[in-house]
C-alpha cells in the first residue's frame, strides 16, 4: 500500500506513482502497445481524422497561412477551423513523426499516454490538497481509468483532459505559496488544454471561474485572485487571434451548430446509468445506450463514506459551552429536510417516468415539469445546508471537498444540455446549460456532454478528499480499504481490450506528392473519406474529399452528384481548374467508377499500380455569364400562396419551400409580356441541402403550350453555386435563348428534404454568346 503520510516531498513517490499508472494503461489497452505503428486504436473513422490533424500539425508551420488550409475539402479554404486543431497534443506526437515518419505510431502513441497523464495529473492535484499519497492515487485510478475512457478511445480530444487537473493544481498551490511559480504551472496547463481540446476553453473557463468564486472570495484573498485572473488572461493572449480566425472562417462558411444538434448531443438522466459494451464488468448488468455515462460505483461510495465521515465526525472546536441555538431550530431543520427530500423524489420520478397525472386515495398529483419541485429544492435546501453547523463550518473555511462535489453535480447537470428530457417530454426548459448558451460561445458547442470529462474529474477529486476524511480508521482496515478501493476503480472502468483497425495505405504512384493539381478520390462519401483526409495529410495534395467536424457547403451537393455519377458533376470541377481522379479498384469491382472518370472530358488513364487508377482531367471552359436580369411581375407555384411573392422581393434570407420535394412540384413565372429568355437562377440561400434533386425548365408565350429548355440533375449546379458564395448558393441554368411570356420550372424526382426556393431570377440571353 501506498504510505498515507502527509509528508510527500520525496519525489521518487510521484515517479513511482507515474509508472504504475504507466503499467496499468499498457495492461488496460492491450494489444494496442504491440500495434503501435501498424494499425490505428478503435476503428478507421474520426481517430484517422485526428492522426491526420497531428500529421499536418508536424509537417507544417501551426499559425501559417499553409497550416490554415487543411487539403481536405477542395476548393475551399481555412479547413483547419472546421474542427480541432489539436495543437496542445503536438508537443507528443510531432517529435515522433519527426524521428519516425510514422504517423500512426505518432498518433497511437500520443493516444495511449492520455491514461497515464490524465491518472497523474488528477493525483497531483489530490495530493496538493490533502497532501495524502493514497487519496491522491485513488484519485488518479478513478479519473485516468474511469469506465467513460472506453469511448475516448476514438476521440484523443476528449481523452487529452490532464491540462484540467494540471491546472487546478496550480491554482491550489498557488494559495498555499503565491509564488509566479505556480501561476506558470497553471498559465501553461490551461493553455494546453485549451488547445488541446477547443471544448475546454469553454468548459474549462467555467471550472476555473467556479474555483475563484469559492476559494477566493473573502477579501484576504483578492489579492492572490488578481494575480490568478492576470495570469489566466496572459495566458490566454495565444487563443486570440485562433479564436479570431476561427470566427472569420466560420462566418464566411456560415457554419454553426443548431439547436437540434446540440439537444441531440445532450444527455438524459438515464444516460449516467448506460455504460458500452466493451466495459467488463459493468456491461453485464447496464445497458449501452447512446450517451454511456456511468462514471463507476466505487468513486461513488467512496464518496458517501466520506461525506458521512464529514457530517457525523466532531466539529472542530466543539469544546465549550453548548449552543441551545441547534435544539431551538430543530424543527424548522426537520421540517426543511422533509421538503429537501420530497423535492429530490419529485425531481428523480420526474426524471426517470416523465410527466404525472394520477390520483390516489382521492388526492391528486401532477407534475408537469420540474420547475416547482426545483424550486422547493433550492428554497429548503439552501437554507438546509446553512443551518447544518458542519457544512456550515465548511463552506466558512473553504472546504475542497464541498468545491468538488458540488461541482460534480453541477458538471452532470449541464450534460443534460439546454433542455432536460424524460423520453419525449420536456421537463425543464431552459436547463441551466440554456443559460450558459446566452454566453458567447456556448452556441457553438454541438456535444453538451463533452463536459462530462470535467465532471468525471470532480468526482474522482471527491472521492479521493473523501476518502482522506476516514483517517480515523485502524491501519489495518484502512490498509483493507485501500487495496478494495484499488480493486474496485480498475474493475470499474476495465475493458476488453483496445480495438484496433487496420490503418489505410499511401499510394505514392498515383498520389505523388511533386504534382499540384488536386485529386479527386473515388468512391466519395463518408465511408471511404477518412483514408481520403489521411492521405491528404501525407502527400500534402489538395482533395475534394474530406470529413471534419463541418463540412463546406458545396460538399452536400459534390457527393449527391458523383455518387449518381453524373457527368456534369465532372465537367463543373473541371470548369475549376485541372484535376486528377483517382479510383480504387478494390471499391469498383465491376468498373463503374473507371467507366464513370473516363467519361470526364479529355481524361487521360495516366497510371496504374494494379490497386489504383490515375486519370487526369483537363481544365474544362467556366460556367456561362449570365444575361441581363428580366423582371418578374408574379409568381405562382404549386402550394404556399402566401410565400410566392417571397421568391421575388430580393431578399434570400425569405423564400418559399415545399416539403417533401414530389414530382407534382412547380413555379410558374410571369414575366408580364414577352421576352428574349435565355437563363434562369434559382436561389436556394443558406439552405445547401435542400436544392431540387432534378429539374425541367419549360417556356410558354400563352401558359398553355409549353417548351422545354433544360432538364436534367442539379448538383453541379448546386455545387458551383456554394463554391461562388458558400452562404448564397445560386444555381444557375442556361439554355439556347427563346422567347416566352412565362417560364415554369418543374420538379421530377422525390426526396425527402425541402425544396427551397429564396430567390428567383430569369436572365435575357447572355451577350458573351
């Protein structure tokens, strides 16, 4: 058993500490230690975006303009932004791709020391505190092992949390010995974190400003403050201009997260009670489900035999005359105890059944939502814990132990995102991570509980200062309590193993790195785009393909038409510039996709290393100018009356839509006498996945007989519209001029998306012809 003293200055202990935690990770992730640098930990998905994003981190300048640009997702610009930048992973994972070449070492290795760090960290900071080497490495076990690490395995960002603890540290001693020192520690903790994991400039401000509202709010203590919130704003200057370039590139895009995205991405109260299949133990008698939560059972017991300890030890400095103040206030203590608990039974029956409305004994009960049940809560529990003399006692001095198990239960709540659900029912809305939404930023978080990792972390800090609080036992049974709480936190969070998938190959033949045309990989589409972005990474080519956490709009549309194999789809990236495809054969078994990139105009068959086929695409002529724009008197379409003058008022943010797009769809369009017509252009706004899927273009002089012009697919068109104004997505069509009175368009194919139209204009024919 680790020594219990309170003397830890020996740093042979820390180093120990460290290698145990070292040994047990490689224990725990096996066979992934043997696997380091031929295949990649969890599975082929977003682990080979993140092993892409350090490789381009070590084999370009961070801040560059080149670094800024990503090569994914051709033609668009400042791709790094689209999602984490994992810069304060680097320092890892670059000087092993430098001496290696190896990325997948780089990345699986980097990967892997986020158990030991994550464990060590978490013990340092239990052991500034209770200055206890036990409770401090049964903190560590707790949140460097928790049963939640499993599903980290595929997203290093959310495993790569020690800056958090590290930081925390930092500030702990900095109380203790206000030397720069230790604002240092903490300055560069939560800069690496913030970098790291953009989540945690966010979650990890909202920790930290809880920190100085607790531990530093007696005057005694705002000068130290002071020097904590100067050092956390000097610390944060190199967020700025990142932060900065992120808001430029996102509001040029107009990429931002919805508010069914972010309650999609939020948890529900049973969420803490799911845990993946792949924990051993657990898995036998919780159910998976979409969130997987459940921090362990051992931390939590921990935690309630050290709160007991707290509240049913002798008060310090009990010696004296006794108080008749507690006797006197008994019954309003009992009385506000009784309404506590029935809150909290309101508020779990709420939680887990939904809304009430029954009847029993003839006395009715209802609950629509937890609004009254909470503010029971907060009206007798507050006062509750005030008039307890011990969480009194220690909330005067400040207790750790009260900080981090209050924060823990505040870091669980705001998982529930900005609405708190049973089922299908709303129960609380706005939820206290509504409130946070009002907050710059917070808006675009997508996944609410992200923040799960810093409520993990509380929960292990609580465990380990509660468990510090049964001094008073026996050394035998203390020694006895040590080994099964040891037992119990690696049981908790054991798994079966770390996945492993075999990791893509380069195709140096067909993707060499000296050519500066882009390359277009087929097939396209999420299943074959990760190992696209992988090797984009390597050979530093600009691709069309591309997976990020956003993606640009003219993606949507890329994909529909290479997908139905379009030629047009060709022939308008070719109108781009000079391109090369690039086909697996492995993925064409019967030579679609080769018959389909040959067709392209001018392709050339310019390699062929038996798994893969090269065709260069010459540059194609640029879209038609578009003629003068022709006046519209009316429009009329199929449903919607209300919204026809929409499609004409010059403003794309209004418009008309038809859901579901259906054959029977059309716009009629007068132009009030006749006219020399030669184009069309359909505005579909921001609205980039809802343009029609196919479209026939007619004209009439009468509305009677009618012509048509054009027909065909229209995700080329789409394509090229958001490539032009990625927040404006104009479709143009041009067609051999005619002249018509009315103009209609019709729609020919079903689809479950929106048909939209903002913005309609007819073209007189273009002058350039």
């Amino acid at each position: 058993m680790l020594h219990a003293t309170r003397n830890c200055d020996r740093w042979w202990r820390p180093a120990a500490v460290f290698g145990v935690y070292v040994l047990v990770s490689l224990v725990a992730t096996w066979p992934l230690p043997i696997r380091l640098g031929s295949t990649i930990a969890a599975d082929p998905g977003d682990p080979l975006l993140n092993a892409s994003i350090l490789l381009w981190n070590a084999t370009t300048l961070p801040f560059s303009s080149r670094w800024w640009n990503a090569p994914h997702y051709h033609p668009a610009d400042g791709i790094t932004t689209f999602t984490e930048n994992l810069l304060g992973v680097s320092p890892i994972s670059s000087p092993v791709v430098w001496l290696t070449g190896n990325p997948l070492l780089a990345y699986n290795l980097a990967l892997l020391l986020t158990w030991p760090l994550s464990a060590f960290a978490a013990y340092l900071l239990v052991r500034v505190i209770a200055k206890r080497e036990d409770a401090a490495f049964l903190a560590g076990l707790s949140f460097g092992f928790s049963p939640y690490r499993v599903l980290a395995l595929g997203h290093i960002q959310t495993a790569a949390t020690f800056g958090v603890p590290l930081a925390l540290a930092g500030l702990h001693r900095y109380l203790e010995r206000p030397r720069p020192l230790w604002l240092v520690l903490f300055g560069a903790a939560w800069l690496q974190q913030s970098l790291a994991n953009g989540y945690y400039i966010l979650y990890g401000g909202l920790i930290v400003a809880m920190w100085l509202a607790y531990f530093c709010a007696s005057p005694a203590r705002w000068k130290p403050a002071l020097s904590i919130v100067a050092a956390w704003a000097l610390a944060s200057i190199p967020l700025v201009p990142l932060l900065l370039k992120y808001r430029q590139v996102h509001e040029h895009f107009g990429l931002r997260r919805t508010l069914n995205e972010i309650t999609y991405f939020s948890a529900l109260p049973g969420s803490w009670f799911e845990v993946s299949s792949e924990v051993w133990l657990w898995s036998k008698w919780l159910p998976e489900g979409k969130d997987n939560l459940f921090p362990g059972l051992t931390a939590m017991v921990l935690v309630l035999a050290g709160t007991g300890a707290l509240l049913l030890g002798r008060r310090r400095g009990t010696a004296g005359p006794v108080d008749p103040g507690p006797v006197r206030r008994r019954p309003l203590r009992v009385a506000l105890g009784v309404a506590t608990a029935l809150s909290n039974v309101a508020i779990l029956v709420g939680l887990t059944a939904g809304a009430v409305d029954l009847t029993e004994a003839g006395i009715p009960f209802k609950m629509r939502n937890l609004n009254r049940a909470l503010a029971v809560l907060l009206l007798a529990g507050v006062p509750l814990i005030v008039m307890t003399p011990r969480t009194r006692e220690a909330l005067a001095r400040r207790s750790p132990l009260v900080f981090y198990a209050v924060s823990t239960l505040v870091m669980a709540i705001l998982c529930f995102g900005p609405v708190v659900r049973a089922g299908d029912e709303v129960m609380l809305s706005p939820a206290p991570y509504g409130w946070l939404m009002a907050l710059p930023g917070f808006s675009e978080l997508r996944v609410p509980t992200q923040i799960k990792m810093i409520a993990i972390l509380c929960l292990a800090v609580t465990a380990g200062l509660a468990y510090a609080r049964l001094d008073r036992l026996r050394p035998r049974v203390r020694t006895t309590l040590f080994s099964v709480a040891v037992a119990g936190l690696l049981l908790d969070g054991w798994f079966l193993g770390a996945r492993t998938a075999d990791a893509p190959g380069l195709w140096p033949q067909v993707e060499a790195a000296g050519r500066r045309e882009p390359i277009l990989e087929l097939p396209i589409g999420p299943e074959w785009d990760f190992t696209a972005t992988y090797r984009a990474a390597a050979h530093h080519r600009r691709v069309l393909n591309g997976v990020s956490g956003f993606d640009p709009p003219h993606y949507h549309a890329l994909v529909t038409g290479l997908q139905a194999r379009d030629p047009a789809m060709l022939a308008a990236i070719a109108s781009l510039g000079p391109f090369d495809i690039v086909v697996s054969r492995a993925a064409d078994p019967d030579g679609a996709l080769q018959r389909y990139a040959s067709s392209a105009q001018g392709a050339v068959l310019t390699a062929d290393d038996g798994a893969h086929v090269l065709y260069r695409i010459p540059a194609a002529p640029r879209e038609r100018e578009m003629g003068p724009i022709v006046p519209i008197t009316r429009v009329e379409a199929v449903r919607h009356p209300a919204q026809w003058a929409l499609t004409y008022d010059g403003r794309p943010e209004t418009g008309w839509g038809d859901h579901p797009q259906k054959p029977d769809g059309w716009i009629v369009i007068d132009l009030g006498g006749m006219r020399d017509v030669g184009g069309l252009t359909h505005n579909v706004g921001e609205h980039f996945l809802e343009f029609p899927r196919r479209l026939a273009i007619e004209v009439s002089g009468d509305g009677v007989q009618w012509e048509r012009v054009w027909e065909g697919p229209t995700a080329s068109q789409a394509f090229l519209a958001f490539v032009r104004e990625p927040r404006n997505g104009s479709l143009r069509f041009t067609f051999e001029a005619r002249r018509a009175r009315f103009v209609r368009l019709l729609q020919l194919e079903s689809h479950p998306r929106v048909w939209r139209v903002s913005e309609l204009q007819v073209h007189a024919p273009s002058r350039a012809r």
